[in-house]
C-alpha cells in the first residue's frame, strides 16, 4: 500500500450463509446423524448466501476523519470489523497502516475476568506497545474514563456505561495511527459523548485517521468531512458530508411523517417507558409531510408509562434538526407548567408540540424523539429520525420571503415585528469639502 494511504479497501466482500450450521467442534450421536440426514434437504433449500458487502473500494488518507453512515444492516459494523482484523473478509480485501484502535460494541476487547488495571495492559500489550508507554497514559485514561475507584474491579461487574467509558478512552489514549469508531456512543450520557466527540476531534487535528459510524447525523457533519453512504453492503455515496448526509436523510426518513409500534412488546425504550407514537400534524390534526411556512405544525408524541412510582415524572423531548444535520432547538413537555404539579400515573401518555407559523425555514426537518425521567436525569428511550416534514415557502407576498424568489439564508425564518416610520427632515447639502463623522 502506498506510503500516503492510511486505509484502502480493494474489492471488499462479505458472505454470510443464512439458515447454516456450524456442526464443528462437537461428536453428534446416531440419533442425532439420522435426525440430520432426514432434514439436510429441507434445510439446504432454506440456507441462502447473504453479501453483508459487496465490492466495496475506497482510500482514506493519514490524518482524514471519514463517517460511515447508513441505515441498519448495511454493512457498516461489518466494514469495521474486516478492518480491525476481528472477522475475515471472502473477497477482496482491505489494508490499515500503522497501529489500529478499535472501539466496535460493548464487549468486544476485554477480558471480562480481569479488573480495569489489567485490562488497560492487556489492550496496551496487543497495540504493541510497552508496559513503560501504557504506564505513561494510564492516569489519562483513568481521568478521561472517570472509574478511578473501580480500576481493581473484574469487568465483568461493569455497566455497559462504564465498560464504554474505559474502552473508549483506552482506544483514544494509546495513540493508534487508525481509530475505527462503531456507533457506541449511544451507551453514554450526554456529558460523556461529548467529551468523546471532543477527543475525536482532537485525534483528527493531530494528524490521526478515524473512521467514525454512527446513526447521529448531527455528529458526523461535525466530525467529519467526508462521509460514506453505505445501502445494502455497496458504497453508495462518497463525498462531502453535508451532501452525502442530505441525500442519505431524503432517501431514508425524507418521507415519514408518522412513526408508531403495536404495542410495548415490540416498541423501543426501557422497562419504565415505552414509545407509542410520533406524529407530524397539519393544522388541521392530520399526519402531513409538506407544510405551508405560514402554518403552525404540531408533533404529536405518544408513550407508555409502565412505572406505578408516584415520584417517577417522565417527559416527552424533541430534537429538531436541519437537513444539514444542525440542531434547531430542543424542547420538552416539561416546559408546561402543569407537569410540575400533575401526577403521572401507568398507561398512556399523550402530549403535543405546537410549532407556530413564519418560525421555521423552507426545507426538510428531521425530529429525534426521547422520553426522559428527572431527579436524576436518565433517558429512557431516543429514537433518531423519528419523523420528518418539509416546509414550503410559496412566495405570496404575506411570509417572511414576500416576494423575493432567491436563496434565502437562515436556520429560522421567522416573522419578526417591524416599524418603520419616516422622519421629516431636509437633506443637508452636499459640500465636497466637508469631512464625513
């Protein structure tokens, strides 16, 4: 591989065979042979050949931070993994320079019998490097991990929170020429994702190579210039994040005004909370994609509240983002005044966002859905992309645009209040020889 290339990925392809059994490692019994012989038919019309990836090439230069996006099971963890040398590739292949640091899902790296202290060596040793080196970032990671006085505790007894924090900040500390970053950040509180985010950033200012995947479109645009769009297991779209992003967001939620789950079997969240529903409503209370700028829109947010604690006070919030994957603002039901006071009993809860009119800018807006307890502060479900829409400026003289039919810049675009009056006054006569003040 060439000298000026961190990564390039030739021809890349995975298979997976659907409906296979592995049968390795074990002596099976007569019954067991016979049982096998009556069904070998059956189950090999049922086994299929599955391509997680599918020729997939491109380079990625030292010091670049490329995201990989793409909706679920397109081929992004899978990517990673081939990358970090976890599972093999069954065609083509793909080439790393320098040291890798991996932070794929919660649980792989650790040895779960080991405490915090030995696992840090234990990463440290497989990188390559010295135990005198690993010693020298040790109180650094310990800081960034915050799990001082859990250090001589086995693994095992972790959170899945805190086995994030010290994995990540053992794959950011030991100075890996190549971060590969799989979509874990979802573990952690607010407060930590961004000091990831942040030391992301600062590993990519020093000349590092990081492949970053996540869901967060917000994080990406941030954090990466360049971004890859992933659709079943093939590059789609490689370019600009801003453009790739776009195009990603229209083609996969551009369209879905309404979100909702049968029942709390099957609907995202927690043992407390469960998500029912996420609306985008006209004024007239129905679902609609495309709203006039001059009308109010309403999101809608149902959820289950399976908790029968007095004390316990969830609260709907609601993201609401650009196309370009800016955060307009956030709100939550909490701003009511009545739910300080009323009670939250099990069972459906139904609450209402109204957006008034002249207030947001023409394009498409994307909503990111969460339901969060207080004192203490814990999310209990986040849905990213929940719903979108898409305001439309007609230009009719009575908006914010009036008239005017060009690119109008701007997150927001309300209808602000102005008065103009004119003051009777004689215009001073021009003297070339006067000095401006």
């Amino acid at each position: 591989m060439s000298s000026d290339l961190a990564i390039r990925v030739e021809n890349l392809g995975k298979r997976y065979r659907i409906g296979a059994t592995q049968g390795i490692g074990r002596y099976r019994s007569l019954r067991e042979e016979i049982s096998e012989g009556i069904t070998r038919k059956r189950r090999k019309q049922e086994e299929r050949d599955f391509w997680a990836l599918k020729d997939v090439s491109f380079e990625v230069k030292p010091g670049e931070t490329v995201g990989i996006i793409g909706r679920n099971g397109a081929g992004k963890s899978t990517l990673l993994k081939i990358l970090a040398r976890i599972t093999p590739p069954t065609s083509g292949r793909g080439v790393t320079r320098g040291r890798v640091g991996s932070l794929l899902e919660v649980g792989t790296g650790f040895h779960l019998e080991l405490t915090g202290r030995e696992n840090i060596q234990l990463a440290g040793a497989i990188m390559g490097m010295s135990r005198a080196d690993v010693q020298k970032r040790f109180d650094e990671i310990v800081e960034f991990a915050d799990l001082a006085k859990f250090l001589d505790t086995p693994v095992k007894r972790y959170s899945s929170g805190m086995y994030m924090r010290l994995a990540f900040s053992v794959a950011a500390h030991l100075e890996p020429e190549v971060l590969l970053v799989d979509e874990v950040l979802a573990v952690g509180d607010a407060a930590f994702q961004k000091k990831c985010l942040g030391r992301m950033e600062e590993l990519g200012e020093s000349g590092r190579t990081v492949l970053f995947v996540s869901h967060s479109m917000p994080s990406v645009t941030r954090l990466c210039p360049r971004v890859l769009v992933l659709d079943g297991g093939s590059v789609r779209i490689d370019g600009s994040a801003t453009n790739a992003v776009r195009s990603y967001l229209y083609d996969e939620v551009g369209s879905a005004a309404k979100s909702g789950w049968a029942s709390p079997v099957v609907a995202p969240g927690d043992d407390r909370i469960k998500l029912k529903a996420v609306r985008v409503l006209d004024e007239a209370g129905n679902p609609a994609v495309e709203h006039d700028i001059r009308k109010s829109v309403t999101v809608e947010v149902e959820y289950w509240n399976l908790s029968d604690d007095p004390d316990f006070r969830p609260h709907a919030d609601l993201h609401f983002f650009s196309e370009q994957g800016v955060c307009l603002f956030v709100s939550h039901e909490a701003t009511d005044s009545s739910w300080w006071t009323a009670p939250r009993h099990a069972g459906l809860i139904h609450a209402e966002c109204r957006i008034p009119g002249n207030f947001l800018a023409e394009g498409g807006h994307f909503v990111h859905a969460a339901v969060t307890s207080w004192n203490p502060t814990h999310t209990h479900v986040w849905v990213p992309d929940v719903v979108s829409f898409h305001i439309t400026d007609p230009s009719e003289g009575d908006g914010v645009r009036a008239q005017y039919v060009g690119d109008y810049d701007g997150v927001v675009r309300p209808l602000l209040d102005w008065r103009v009056a004119e003051v009777p006054q004689e215009l001073p006569v021009s003297d070339p020889d006067a000095t401006s003040t």
